[in-house]
C-alpha cells in the first residue's frame, strides 16, 4: 500500500511541475500532502507551502507512520531542458562553425575571360569570342558546406558542393562551329542575332583556407550558456573574413543557343555538344566580406578550350552572395 501512495504522488509530482512552468511567479505556492497510517489509511491534503522555508518552490509531503518526506518540485532550467550541458555545448560549436563559414548560398555575378596577353580585348584573330561583359553572368547555388576548424572558430579549412550555371553572350553576329581540329566562327549576313549564348552547366567544389577576425567563445557552464542565450546567440556583426584557396568544376552540359526574328516571327536556334570546350576548371578563389556581406572572385588556371582546340582564353567570374544559408 505504502509502495501505491508513493508512485501515485510522484506522478502527481510531475503533473504539478508541469502546471508550475506555466502559472506566474505571484500564483500562491500549493503543498500537496499525502499520508498513510495503519489506523486511518490513506489520505491527501492540498494546502498553502510555507514560502518562507521553500520561496519560488512547489513542495509535495508524503506523511508516512513513522517519517514525512519532503519533495520541492523547481522549474526546470529553460536554457538546459532536456540537454545535458555538454550535449548544448556541443550544439553552441556547430551553430558557431555554420554560422562563420561563407560557402554555402545563392552566388551571383559575371563572367569574362582573357586572351594570351592578358586583356578582356581579344586580338583578331580570336575576336570572335569577344564578349559582352554586361549579359556574360555567373550563377551558383552552393548548397554543401563543411569546416575543419583549427583549435576554434576563427580558422579553418573549408569544402563543399555547389551547382553552377556559367553563361557567355557572345557580341559579334557570328555562328560558332567545330570539328574534330578546332572550333571557329561562320559568319551570320542574314538575320542579327539578339542572343548569341554559350553556357556551361557543372557540380563545383571548393577547398579553401578561411581566417575570421571576430572572437566567439564558447561557454563553459551553465551561466555563460543562458548569458549567450539571452543576447540572441552568436552573431556575424563586426566580422571580417577572407577565405582563399582553389574551386573545381566538373562540367556534365554545355548549350548554345541563339534568339533573331526572320520573316516576322521570332526564331530560337539550340544545340549541345562539347565545342572543344575543356569539360573540367580548377581556379583560383578568393571569397572576401564584412558581416553578412561576400563578394567573391574566381580565376580560372586552366584554359577554355582544349589543348590546341581554340582561342587561347583563360575564363574569370567576379560576384556577390546575395542569400547565405547560414
């Protein structure tokens, strides 16, 4: 019998605690009594606790012939429920390494290449590749990100996958070509072309070096995990990162595409295959910000075309992380 009244009152323990979490720190405090003796049996006494003696608490008594037990019933801790400090700790460092990584995001920006010399202004004889810079875009959807932090947060050594869309508009009115030896222009007379794109579709993935200014500690007890709770978290505010590095692509498509009005009606010409392009590129990276703000800058260390397929070009993207994921 004794063995039934005490379970009963721990369940009734947990319900009361339950209503404490919800009811205002001024609701008067309530004892839950509950007593067995071998004359009377058993009984329960719902009464008000001596705030004196246990301020803030709920208290339950089990009277028993010889004993009375006490049990204060206290809030749970709102900044620890349910974790154990270590387990919340642990979360505090993933939170902190995601939120001061700059890869994954919605990249957006331009492209352009270079000829031997250098110069965006390509010679005659590869001036068929000129492009418009303006309408040349770059677009990525970096979607993966992992850190290997060295010793904290603040540096560390960065990779990931990301999807890319890279397209070139080409400027002069001509139709792009090739063969088993070469690519080259023929000549358009009758129609002027309104979009004359090429564009490269590929998986990219970077491995970068990345260096944060900011210091962000991470607790150590209980206070310091409520303290960090209370100010919102960790934050990017006044941050400055750089990240720098090699990105690889892997090209599965490439399409041109042309758009010109003949007779009227407007006209949509689109092929795909390879045009002697190389269908992989490793290039130099650098990803520079403040706070939430990224601007990157990618230049290509191999070439546009194959070995001895084309125009000597060395492709380059400059852009903007307009949404982070983190």
């Amino acid at each position: 019998m004794k063995t039934l009244i005490l379970t009963t009152a721990l369940l009734l323990a947990g319900g009361l605690s339950a209503q404490t979490d919800s009811t205002k720190a001024e609701t008067p405090q309530q004892t839950l009594s509950v007593g067995y003796s071998s004359s009377k049996g058993a009984g329960v006494r719902v009464g008000s606790a001596d705030k004196d003696k246990h301020d803030g608490q709920d208290t339950i008594r089990l009277e028993l012939k010889h004993k009375l037990l006490t049990i204060l019933v206290t809030p749970l801790d709102t900044a620890l429920q349910g974790d154990t400090l270590k387990d919340r700790i642990d979360e505090l460092r993933t939170e902190r390494r995601n939120l001061f990584t700059y890869w994954s995001g919605l990249d957006i920006g331009l492209n352009n290449w270079v000829g031997a010399d250098g110069s965006t202004d390509l010679d005659k004889k590869d001036e068929f590749m000129q492009l418009e810079a303006g309408r040349s875009r770059f677009f990525a959807i970096n979607f993966m990100e992992q850190k290997i932090e060295f010793g904290g947060h603040r540096a560390g050594l960065l990779t990931g996958l990301g999807l890319e869309f890279t397209s070139y508009h080409l400027e002069n009115n001509v139709k792009l070509a090739y063969n088993s030896d070469s690519v080259f222009a023929i000549p358009v007379t009758d129609v002027t072309f309104s979009k004359n794109k090429l564009r490269q579709t590929g998986l990219r993935v970077p491995l970068m070096f990345e260096f944060n200014t900011k210091k962000a500690p991470l607790p150590t007890t209980a206070e310091e995990v409520r303290a960090l709770a209370k100010a919102g978290g960790y934050s990017r505010k006044g941050n400055f990162h750089i990240a720098v590095g090699v990105v690889g692509s892997w090209y599965f498509d490439t399409m041109y595409k042309q758009k010109y009005r003949q007779y009227g009606d407007d006209q949509k010409d689109r092929s795909s295959g390879d045009l002697q392009l190389l269908p992989y590129r490793a290039a130099a990276s650098v990803r520079i910000g403040w706070g939430g703000l990224n601007l990157f800058g990618e230049y290509a260390l191999t070439p546009l075309f194959k070995d001895g397929k084309g125009p000597e070009l060395t492709p380059f993207n400059v852009g903007l992380t307009i949404i982070g994921f983190n």
